[in-house]
C-alpha cells in the first residue's frame, strides 16, 4: 500500500490536475453518467463474495466458435435488435460476476477444432486435433493407438456416481463437443459407421452415434436433445421429416429402436409437437433427434418442416428433467452452429445463434439456484470474425461502415467495407474485392481476406464467464483444460470417488 501510495505522489507531480484529494472527493465529473453508473457497478462488485460450498448442479453452456469478437457483436446486435443503444446492451452473460481469458490450443496445434477443446474442457486433458475423448498420446486416425488411452468425462464420473446428466446441442448431437460427453475416439468424423475405414473397425473402434447409445455408465443420459437423426438409422430407413432422405447407417441397425429398447420408460420425440407434449418424469430418459443432420440455424428455425424448439426451450426441458433426479446433476448445452455460420461467414446468422445462446443461459439462471448450481457458459474455440472502423455507436452492426455524417467510409480502393469482416473464409473474392453497400440484406457471406470455403477457426483466447460455487475459480488466465478441473472440485469431487459410486 504504501508503495501504491508513493506511486501516486509522484505521478501528481508529473500531472498536477490529477491530485490526492480525488481519491477521497468528489472529482468534477462525478454527476457525469457514466461515472454514476460505474460507481453504482463497483458497488455491486464489491459485494459480490466468492461461493465456496458444494456445487449440487453444473451447467456448461459452449458457444462454439464464439470467440469474443462474436460476444461484442452479438451483445450490439441484440440491443439494435430490441432498439436500445446495442454499445451499452448487457447481455445475460456479460452480467456473470466471475470471467477468465480461455488459452485453446491443442496438444498438436495453435488453432484447435472443437474435439480436442470439447475433451479439454469435459475431461481435464488437452489432445489432439480432430480426437475425442482420448488423451494427447493417441494421433489422429490411429484406432490402435487410442486402445487404453480413453480420457473419462465429467459426465461418466457423474453418471457413475449416480448424478443425472443430459446434453443439448443444435449441432449433431454425435458432432465433436457433445461427443465429448460420452465418446472415445481418434477421429471426430467417425460419427455412424460408414466412416469407419476397415481398420478401425478390425482394430475395435466403433462410432459414435453406437457409442451414445452403448453409454455404459450409470443409467445413461437422463436428456439427450439436439440433430443428427441420420447417424442412427439405417440407410433404408426414410426419415420421418423428409421421406427422401434415409438413415446413414450401414450396418442396419436402428439405434432409436435400440435405445427405446434400453429404455423402455423412456421417451423419443423428434418434432416440436411431441417435445411440447413431453412432461419431463422421473425416470423417464427423454431422446430428442429434431433434424437428419444439425437443427436449423435460429434465424432460420421457424422454416424447419417438423418443428424445432429452440435452444431456451431445450435447455428449459433438460433441466426440468435432471431436476427430477435427487442428486443433482451435470448438463451440457451447446449453441453448435455459431461456429456452422461463421464457417460460411455468415456473421448475420452467427450473432443470431449468439442471442440464442444468452437466451438459453437466461432460461437456466431463472430455473436454478445458483447458490448451489455452479453455471459456466464459455467457447470451445474462437472465430476469426474482425469488428472494424470507426462508425458512429448507433450504426448498424451487421452494415457497411459509415461516417458521422452517414455517408459510407471509403477505403483506400474507393470502395465501402463492412463493420464485420473474416481473416478467411468464402466471403474473399480473387481479384479486385466488390463494393460493399447493402451488405446487411444481402444473406451473403461477409468479406474475407483469404479465400476459403470454410472458414478457419480463430486461435486467441476465449472467455469464460460464470456464476455459483466456486465459480471465482475462474479468474485471470487460464487452460482450457482447468475448466474440468473446476467442475469436478465444485462437485466436491464426488464425482471423481468411486466410494460416493451409485448408493441408491
Ligand atoms: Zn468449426
């Protein structure tokens, strides 16, 4: 302290208006807004006191590809879209007392894929690109290296111990993140087994959909809800939306048919009008397949031909069911196609899919107690999404960069450029780049610098943000991997003893 002290004496003798006495009075600008407001924010902060007891619940949102660019662009757009100041919006998440900066590398690479960022964070090791569930030793492809290299999941150790446990996505629900939860694999796109080479089969490897469904612990998910119907139907199956289209499967098992066998309580629903209808029970497991592949991106949902709920109302289903259980439970709910849009550089579609997130994280925090309900919402990975230029606060963030004066900023080429725009991407032209003027209406890719068909992922941290017991864990710099670690020391480890194993 003295030190701090001594520091500010001699910084007021080099710049006399600032003196001692505004650390003790009142400063000209105190009636000033935005003081008012940050002085009523430090308030609120100091009060804030760290939760140390036992997490009961967790609750891991995943925002994939939701890198924080995507979260300052998706809070404006969500305050232009209710015509509030969007600069100034506070989102749900924005308002969680407790944040950290996420490193995401992989064991194998700067930028990582969602596999090894979704085993970081559901089973406290970093990996390999493209593996699931399997520690940094097994290389990608290789099924013979994977054998006795599993990494176990906060889900297997709760489910073991006879927690409940559920997971939402609107991606496949056999894509990387959620896979995570429950597959061991060591290539993510093994996802039904016509994927599968011939020497992943021979050396024991299976896929993931038939992992899902084989899940051997506990009494399996309690909510299993998101895409990717195809994955566990057989490919002369028709599929209930699209009679065109059939299952993917090869080996001609069902594996909806085989689940409802395993759980004959249970229910599967894979259209809006039967998830309305289910009243989540006690046991009573709830399956819900909405899509042949991922759900609808949510600014397109309401085309979708069976009906789709949204990720609110999927995450408002799974917890009223985990809540069913006596012994708490761990739920993971992914937003998995922000990443799907900004691949495609569809910066609209992503910061809608964003909202929907922030709107699921909403849905939760007025269901649960946080005191005993550890909630994390954080990404996988980041996006290499830019918000660029200096338009004036009210510009639209989706538009072309304008001038005070709403005339469209040029650039050096002569032409307009837009406020959001990708390091890489389909968005990139070869040639001269094309004028950027109505660029908020067009439904098009936004301009990209390298061409690519998909764009690359972003390799800067990420954020994390949380709220519940021991959610002050998450503070300053971290691994990726810490995040599991936090989960399990919330849950006071039981999950990770087997002598707390399934007493009831
Ligand atoms: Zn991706």
């Amino acid at each position: 302290m003295k030190h701090a002290l001594t520091g500010l004496v001699a910084l007021s003798l080099l710049a006399p208006s600032v003196s001692a006495q505004s650390l003790t009075g009142q400063p000209a600008q105190a009636s000033d807004a935005y003081y008012v407001a940050a002085r009523a924010d430090l308030a609120t902060r100091i009060a804030v006191t760290p939760n140390t007891g036992r997490a009961r619940n967790i609750i891991l949102f995943v925002g994939d590809g939701m890198g924080t660019s995507t979260l300052t662009a998706a809070r404006i757009f969500q305050g232009q879209r209710q015509g509030v100041d969007g600069a100034s919006t506070w989102t749900t998440m924005d308002r969680l007392p407790y944040a950290a900066l996420v490193r995401t590398y992989s064991h194998d690479s700067l930028v990582a894929d969602s596999a090894p960022s979704a085993t970081a964070l559901l089973t406290g090791v970093k990996a390999r690109n493209d593996t699931v569930g399997v520690d940094h030793t097994v290389a990608v492809d290789d099924c013979a290296g994977s054998v006795g290299h599993g990494a176990v999941s906060l889900f297997e150790t709760a489910e073991d111990a006879g927690l409940a446990t559920g997971i939402v996505s609107t991606a496949r629900i056999t894509h990387a993140t959620p896979a995570a939860a429950y597959a061991h694999t060591p290539q993510r796109d093994w996802e039904h087994d016509a994927e599968l080479p011939a020497a992943a089969v021979a050396a024991g490897c299976t896929d993931i959909a038939s992992q899902l469904i084989a899940w051997p612990h506990g009494d399996g998910f309690e909510v299993v809800l998101g895409g990717g119907r195809a994955a566990f139907l057989p490919k002369t199956a028709p599929d209930p939306e699209d009679p065109q289209a059939r299952g993917l499967r090869q080996d001609g098992r069902d594996l909806i048919a085989e689940w409802k066998l395993k759980h004959p309580t249970g229910r599967y629903v894979w259209n809006r009008a039967q998830f309305d209808a289910t009243t989540p029970a006690r046991g009573e497991p709830l399956l819900g397949l909405f899509e042949p592949d991922h759900m609808k991106y949510e600014a397109e949902r309401d085309q979708d031909v069976g009906g789709e709920p949204s990720l609110a109302e999927m995450t408002r289903k799974a917890i009223a069911a985990l809540q069913q259980q006596d012994k708490g439970y761990v739920l993971l709910v992914e937003a998995g196609r922000i990443d799907h849009a900004h691949h495609v550089g569809r910066a609209d579609l992503a910061l809608a899919d964003t909202v929907a997130l922030d709107e699921a994280v909403a849905a939760a925090l007025g269901m649960v107690d946080t005191p005993d309900t550890l909630v994390i919402v954080t990404a996988d990975h980041s996006h290499n999404l830019t918000i660029s230029g200096y338009p004036p606060r009210e510009a639209p963030i989706l538009g072309s960069v304008t001038r005070g004066d709403g005339v469209r900023s040029i650039a050096s080429d002569g032409k307009g450029y837009a406020l959001l725009s990708y390091a890489s991407g389909p968005g990139a032209v070869d040639g001269p780049r094309s004028d950027v003027a109505d660029i908020e209406h067009d439904h098009a890719p936004y301009p990209a610098l390298v061409p690519m068909r998909s764009a690359a992922h972003g390799g800067e941290d990420v954020v994390a943000r949380a709220t519940g017991p021991w959610a002050h864990l998450l503070n300053g710099t971290i691994e990726q991997n810490l995040i599991y670690h936090i989960m399990a020391h919330a849950l006071g480890e039981g999950a990770d003893e087997p002598s707390t194993k399934a007493q009831d």
